[in-house]
C-alpha cells in the first residue's frame, strides 16, 4: 500500500446503506467511494484476511452473504482508522486510514498506482 508524506484524514464520511457504498473526503481534497462488499472483502482483520502465514476464512469463501455486505455502523478508532460493523455482527478489522486511502478504486487511484504515484 501507498505510503504518505503526512497526517491523512477523512474531513467528511458518508454512508449509504442504500447504495451499499461509504464515500469519504479526505484531507488531501480526493473523494473515495468504498462498495461494502469490497471493504468485506478486504476486511483486515485476522479472521478474514489471516495472520502468522495461515489464510484466513475469506481465502475459502467465494461469495459473501447479503448479511456480510451490509454495514449497520461505522466506529472511529482512535484518530488513525475506522471499524464497519457488519448485520452478520462481524466488527473486528480495523481499517487504517491510510490503508483505507490506498484502497481507492477510483479510475486515477488505480492508475497511480500502475505508475507508484497516488492522486
């Protein structure tokens, strides 16, 4: 993941149960949009994505359940991240800010990172 220069933080987050999506405006003026089912999918928790070189549960998963995907809150962690709390009552991966920035699907994220360079 992309590493930056300094302190990254979202200025406004939204979550839109609706759409199935969270958009979040970032200190660095870009606007991200997260699906839910990407950020289930890249939950970074142990459980999910493994730890101490064993996979993890999503590694044997090949489809997400609707209870999976639909995020019900969203906590703050400390000033550095932020945990989804998921219907199916998962609430353990802790999504760094900058992990989270870097996560951006965005057309001119995913080109700067072909090339090393963040929008």
């Amino acid at each position: 993941m992309e590493e930056y220069d300094y302190p990254l933080q979202p200025v406004e987050v939204e979550v839109h149960v609706d759409r199935g999506e969270m958009r979040v405006l970032w200190s660095d003026g870009h606007q991200a949009v997260y699906r839910f089912e990407t950020l289930r999918w890249r939950c970074p928790c142990a459980e999910c994505a493994g730890e101490g070189g064993a996979p993890g549960k999503l590694a044997f998963t090949t489809a997400l359940t609707p209870q999976q995907t639909e995020m019900i809150d969203l906590q703050v962690v400390g000033r550095y991240g932020f945990t989804p709390v998921w219907a199916d009552g998962h609430a353990t991966g802790i999504y760094t800010f900058r992990a989270l920035r870097a996560m951006c699907e965005c057309p001119e994220c995913a080109r700067g990172r072909q090339g090393s360079i963040v929008c």
